[in-house]
C-alpha cells in the first residue's frame, strides 16, 4: 500500500500552488547549500584526523 504516482503528482501540484515556484526555488537553493557546507565540512574534518591515531575510548566504569 505505497502512494500512486498520481498521488504523488496531485501533491506536488497542491505544494507549488500553496508555496509557488519562486519559494520552491529559493528552498531548494538553500537546501543544496546546506548540503554541500556539510559535504565540505565533513571532507575537511577527515583530512585533518588523516594520518593520526584514532582517539582512544576508556570505560571508566568501576568494579565493585
């Protein structure tokens, strides 16, 4: 029982008419602008963490 792709159009209709195409537009700018900020972000922080040791993790729970 998924969504029809008739379904699928009538709401993305309903969805430019509410928002018209220009706050799509400006949406969807933004959006892959977020994304590629994180995708470099990400790149950067593993070029930085390249060539040195992993942090090590210590469990300081104590034994009773």
């Amino acid at each position: 029982m998924g969504i029809s792709p008739a379904q699928l159009i009538i709401v993305l209709l309903l969805v430019l008419i509410i928002f018209g195409s220009g706050k799509l537009r400006s949406l969807g700018s933004d959006l892959g602008g977020a994304i590629k900020g994180f995708k470099k972000e990400m790149a950067s922080e593993k070029t930085e963490n390249d060539g040195k040791d992993e942090p090590v993790i210590e469990n300081n729970e104590q034994k009773s």
